[in-house]
C-alpha cells in the first residue's frame, strides 16, 4: 500500500516499472515465456511463436502510428521484405561460401537494414499527406510490393506467385529446426525489441516522434527536422517488421507472397487499437486478443460440437463479428486500448484502499 | 483329450492374447484421425461447403467398412477461409493436437499444399490430398506425402489438346486468370501445343474475377481462335466471357479444366444469364455422379445420401467436387489399409509408400477403368460436353491416359 507518489531522484522518475505490480506483470510474462519451451504442447508453442512475430510487428506499428502519429496501412509490406530478404541472403552467402552457422547472424541484421530503407521511401509521401491520404499512400506500397514479389522477372529471385521455400535457421551450430527452438529466439528478440522501443521513447529521437505526433508544426518550431524524424520513424517501424518478417521466414519452411497482403496490414492495425497506441505494453495486449481469440473460439465449438464441418463453417463468421465488434466497442469505450484498461487496474490495486486508479 | 465349445473357445482366447500381443504392445490410438481444411467461407466458400459433406459420408462409410485395421476414424474439419496460412496453422494445430492419431490431412488448396510441403518432415509429415490438381505436387521426389486425386493440371490441358487435334482444329487460344492456379498449365500447354500441331494464337491474362472481360472479348475476336481454354477460373468468367463471347458472334469453341466443369454450377448460370453454355466443353477425370452404370461405388453413394442429405441438393446428385475429395479420402484410406495390412505403423513414409505401389486398382466407378498412382497422380480423363437444355455433361471423347 502507498499513500502518495514521492518521487526522490530523476531515476526514480524515469523508472519504467514504476510500481511493484507492473513489475510483477511484467517479470511474470518475461518468466512465463522463459519456461513455455520446456513445459507447453506444440499447439501453444506455435500459437506463441505466432504472436511473437505478430507482436514485434505491431511494436513497430506502434512508432509510426502509436507514437509519430502517421497512418500506415502498408506494413505487410516490410515484413514481406523481410522475409524474402531471409532466402535471398542465405542464397547469397552461400555462393560466397560463409559457413552456414553465421548465415542468420548476418541475414537478420541485413533483412531489418533493407527493411528500414525501403521503409524510408515508403515514408517519403508522409512529408507532404497526412491521415487517410497517408493512409492510401502507405497501402499503395503494400500492393506495390507485392506486385514485384509477384513479377514474372523477379520469379528466379522470389519464386513469383509460387513462393519460396525459407532455410533453416542455424545460428552458431545451433540447429533451430523445431517450432519450440524457433520460439525461444523469437521471444527471445520480441523482448529485445519491446525494450529497444520503450527505451527509444526516453530519448531525443522519441520525444522527437511524440512531438510530430501531438502537432508537427510546432514540433517544427521547435526544431525538429520533420523530414529527418518522419522518415527516421518510418525507418525504424520498416525494421521492426523486418525483423518479424525475417522470423517468419525462419518459422515457416515456405513463404508465399499471399501471406503479405492488406488482410496481414489491417490486422497488425486491428491489434495495436485494441491493444492501445502508443503505449509499450499496447502491442502485447493486442496481439494476445487478435490471436487468442480464434483460438479460443475454435477450442470451445470444438469442445461443444467436435471437429465436424458445420461447426467450423459457423464458427468463422462469429469470429469476424467478435473481431468486429471488439474493434467498434474499443472505439467507443476505450479508444486507448486495453493498456489503459490494465493501466488503470494495476493503479487501483496500487493505490488502493486510497483510490480507484 | 476331446475339444468341447468352452475348452476351444479357452484355447482361442489363450492363443490370440498369445499371438496378439505383439500388437497391443504398439500403442495404438483407440481411433485415428483425419484432419481436413476447407474454404468454408470467403471466395471459395460455395465449394467449401459442397465437399465439407463428403467427410461425414466417408466417416460412416470407412467406420461401417471396418475403418482402418479395425481402428474407427475420425474427421476433424477447420475453416481455412481459402488462406493457406490458416489451413497451414490448421494443420499444425491438428497435429499438436492429435499427435499420433492423425494419420492424413486434406488440403484445400495449391497454395497450402506448397506452403506445407517443405514442413512434412519426420513426425511433422502426413498422407496428404487436396483440392489441388496442380502440376508442382505430383512429385514424389520432392513431395513423397502429397497426390493428386486426379490428373495435373498440366494433363488436363495434353487431354483438351490432343482433343482438339483429334478433331482437326489448328488454332487455340489459352485465357487464364492472374493467379498460381491460372498459370499452372500454361508454358507445358504451349510446348505441348506446339507438339501437336496446333497453333497458340492468343495468351491473355485476366483477373480471377474478371473485370475488363469485354477487352478480353475484342482480343480473342481478333485472334480467330478456332478453340478456347480457360484455366484458373471457378465460375467468375463464365458469363462475361462465354456469354460475351457469343453475343459477339463468336463461333470460339470454349473448354475448361476441372474446377470449371461443375454442373451445379453450369445449371445456376444457364437458369441465371441463359443458354450460352451449350456446347462449352471441358476435361473431367472423374464419371460424373448421374452416368452411374456399373458404378457400384457411386450406387453406394447415392443410397447413403438419400439417407444423409435428404432434402438437399445432394440427396440425388453429387458434385464433382465432393466426388474428388471422396476420391481423395478412399486412396488415404487405400494406403492406410495398405500400411496396416503389413502390420507396420501408420506413418507418413509407410503410407507414401503403400500409395506409390497402387496399381491397377478398380475404385468401383469413380474412372474410366482401373487405376495406378503413377508419379502421386492418376494421368486420366475424357472430355465432356454441356448441354444447356439437358442440363448434363455427356462424354465427348475416349478415356484418354496420360
């Protein structure tokens, strides 16, 4: 119990868990995810690797519309560079002869570099549109990418419409050959990548994004380059999908340039408003709502109903309106997600019997 | 000493737990499971949902036969929305899920079957059929757990086209949608074109739902193609195209490839825009369900949904599609069988190998004879012609075998 919130130093202040049950939250899904490797079935290590890449992807959603406030509705198609960068590279160290061990050391700092780049042209249009017209720009680069993915010149290289069988990752001899050694590394860089972001948001560069974001002329007036830290957020956004994208190549023994498109766009969008813009944690409650919610529908008709064809076919539109509806009464009651939901508990049990959050 | 009915049935029960302990010792599922991805909703949907009954029919069908070696099975059927990940992470959820029990997995599409070919390694690996008549899977080399319950694309296409120079046609024209399954055929199709004498004389790409068909029109007016095959298209182009084809006067003799030969489907079209498909031509590997004759599967079929589906459109006919999917299901089951017979486990490398070393099999009236796995496809079909009045495809040409 605390009756007041005595700050007594400037580290006190900038401490990022700055209550015992936010660390408590947090150290217990750090712990959490530590030992699922060793104690959860493959179902809910695939479940959980699959909300690890989809996690390191809102988060970097979340810079570029969370903290710069710039609309993007094109992200598939970083991770889509990302995960075509993955084949592309290890076909290309191999005719140079590295050894397979180093490959991934040097393709997934090299797929998040050509990610950003590409993210950096992606953001140019952000200098001169802002909201829906961004918005309709951004998605035009999704449909660009995939457009050249599926080229009949660029086949050799990206096997066209057809796809492209990913290697394997082997990282020092380190063969990560099953879903649960994949899964240890993807959370291992999804926490890297929160810390990295969090962190970000303490420095000049930040302060600079959530300036832009609160009114970019006076943020201007103030002598923020607009040009150097719009397309600097679009950078960093573009890496972070890299990154995820290039763990999905390494995830899956096959990528196809369908699994890129709008649909992927709009749900790593879907996640981060019910998750909560802007907020570190908001990325993490949106991912684990957006993918653990078909799951659950899917466990309890199969509970009630079997696997029969029925159930299944009746299921995918009550997932759609779930989904549907979970995002209008976001909108509405908790525009800024369930990290303000969580925000307020943890400040009420915190301050409690005193105050309700 | 004399054998009186209790001592003998002592000495049976003594001897099988003897003899058959060896296979209680093997652990084995109290039931085995089929797992199945099927486009339930989204583009696909209608198709979804004309196979999803096959697998409550194959249920009870296989069960009553004794299942496999004695074991029943089980269906276990998830939406896929036509999304490859999703019917991908189906599958993975199934064999999470199931482990060992899943014995076989129907695909619902060539780009899910792509997608998880390189994943069917070691315990991860299951018989696999699909939808999918695409040409990529019919390898055995590289994809040993997948078949096509049918000829490849790429046959279909030697069968229409051998068909067209039977007839003495010189000129064809290929219109294919702008996707995987519309390209499939097409480079085989003009090399093979080429071999036979017949002259490609317009290759035009179209989106799947086709939308600046009339262009497609002009361009194929120009061409003077005697012969028209469309690939890559389930019902989309029919009515712009066909229908505009011949509001144009063309005399173009159009054909398709499996997914385009349904009669539901051509029935709903001809009572919706008119009667321009008469005449429209296309390769069907299978019999279609009402030519019935010395067909005693298709009899077994018929009984079962009169029963199962009464009140339904297929209580008295099933589509192609549920027929190949019940196809499919029966040579999963061959092989299972197969596998079981010899008393080794189920897995996928003992069943790829009992699928490969089908031959000569009567499936009892799904084909022109009987069949062989050659390559993970069965190599047959013959053409079909629709007549808008009738309302049926009636065979235009031999078997042909490729």
């Amino acid at each position: 119990m605390i009756n007041g919130n005595l700050k007594a130093s400037y580290a006190a202040d900038e401490r990022i868990l700055d209550n015992p049950y936010r660390r408590g939250f947090v150290f217990g899904a750090a712990a959490l995810a530590a030992a699922l490797p060793f104690v959860a079935n493959d179902y809910i290590i695939l479940v959980a690797a699959q909300m690890g890449i989809m996690l390191i992807a809102v988060i970097g959603l979340n810079v570029v519309i969370g903290y710069t406030g710039l609309l993007s509705l094109g992200h598939a198609a970083f991770i889509a560079i990302g995960a075509y960068a993955v084949p592309l590279l290890h076909r290309l160290f191999a005719a140079w002869g590295l050894p397979e061990g180093v490959m991934p050391l040097l393709a997934i700092p090299l797929a998040v570099a050509v990610a950003a780049l590409v993210g950096l042209v992606v953001g140019l249009p952000s200098l001169r549109v802002k909201g829906l017209y961004l918005a309709v720009a951004t998605l035009s680069a999704n449909f660009i990418v995939i457009f050249l993915i599926e080229l009949d010149a660029m086949a050799p290289f990206t096997g066209g419409f057809n796809g492209i069988n990913t290697p394997e990752a082997n990282i020092l001899g380190w063969r990560l050959d099953s879903q649960r050694e994949m899964f240890a590394l993807i959370a291992g860089l999804g926490f890297a990548t929160i810390l990295l972001v969090q962190n970000l948001f303490r420095t000049r560069v930040g302060r600079a994004f959530i300036a832009i974001r609160e009114r970019d002329y006076s943020a201007e007036v103030l002598g923020i380059s607009l040009l150097r830290y719009k397309l600097l957020s679009f950078a960093v956004s573009a890496a972070c999908c890299g990154l995820a994208g290039a763990l999905f190549a390494y995830f899956y023994a096959r990528i196809l340039p369908e699994q890129f498109e709008l649909a992927l766009s709009l749900q790593l969008v879907a996640a981060l408003i019910v998750g909560g813009m802007g907020r570190t944690m908001g990325p993490v409650f949106g991912v684990v709502i957006i993918v653990m919610v078909p799951e659950l529908l899917k466990y309890s008709f199969g509970a009630i109903a079997g696997g029969s064809a029925d159930v299944a076919a009746l299921r995918a539109p009550v997932q759609e309106i779930v989904f549907g509806a979970l995002i209008i009464l976001f909108l509405m009651f908790e525009p800024l997600g369930i990290a303000q939901i969580v925000d307020r508990w943890l400040r009420s049990l915190n301050r409690w019997p005193f105050a309700r959050g | 000493m004399t054998m009186n009915r209790r001592s003998f049935l002592k000495r049976s029960a003594a001897a099988s737990a003897v003899i058959g302990a060896p296979s209680l010792l093997k652990a084995q599922p109290a039931e085995y499971v089929f797992g199945a991805s099927l486009p339930l909703t989204g583009p696909f949907a209608t198709a979804g949902q004309l196979v999803a009954p096959a697998f409550a029919m194959a249920q009870r069908l296989i069960n009553e036969e004794g299942g496999i070696g004695g074991v029943p099975i089980r269906f276990l059927t998830e939406d896929s929305g036509y999304v490859p990940q999703n019917a991908l992470a189906n599958y993975q959820r199934a064999l999470a899920t199931e482990g060992e029990a899943l014995v076989a997995y129907f695909g619902d599409s060539t780009g899910f079957m792509k997608l998880v070919a390189p994943e069917l390694r070691g315990d991860q690996a299951r018989l696999m059929g699909s939808t999918s008549f695409a040409s990529e899977l019919a390898n055995p080399e590289t994809n040993p757990y997948q078949f096509l319950a049918g000829p490849s694309y790429e046959d279909q296409f030697d069968i229409l086209l051998q068909n067209i120079a039977n007839e003495g046609g010189s000129s064809v024209a290929f219109i294919y949608s702008n996707t995987e399954f519309g390209r499939d055929p097409i480079a085989h199709g003009k090399a093979r074109a080429e071999e036979l004498g017949l002259k490609v004389v317009l290759e035009e790409s179209t989106k799947a739902q086709g939308a600046d068909i009339p262009t497609h029109v002009t361009k194929l007016a120009q061409s003077g193609a005697e012969y028209c095959l469309l690939q890559g298209y389930v019902t989309g182009v029919w009515p712009q195209l066909i229908g505009g084809a011949r509001q144009f006067g063309l005399p173009t003799k159009f054909m398709g490839t499996f997914w385009g030969m349904e009669k539901i489907i051509a029935d709903r079209v001809t009572a919706e825009a008119g009667p321009f498909l008469e005449g429209y031509q296309g390769v069907m590997p299978y019999r279609y369900f009402y030519d019935r004759e010395g067909a005693p599967r298709y009899e077994t079929f018929a009984e079962m949904s009169k029963e199962m589906f009464a009140g339904t459109p297929l209580e008295t006919y099933m589509p192609t599609w549920t027929i190949q999917t019940m196809c499919a299901i029966e040579i999963v089951v061959r092989a299972l069988r197969d596998t079981a017979e010899k008393d080794l486990p189920l897995t996928a490398d003992n069943a790829a190998e009992s699928l490969a070393a089908i031959r000569d099999w009567d499936m009892g009236g799904y084909f022109g004879g009987p069949i062989s796995l050659e390559g993970n496809k069965i190599g047959t079909g013959r053409v079909y012609t629709y007549g808008a009045e009738s309302g049926l495809f009636t065979p235009s040409s031999d078997w042909f075998t490729v």
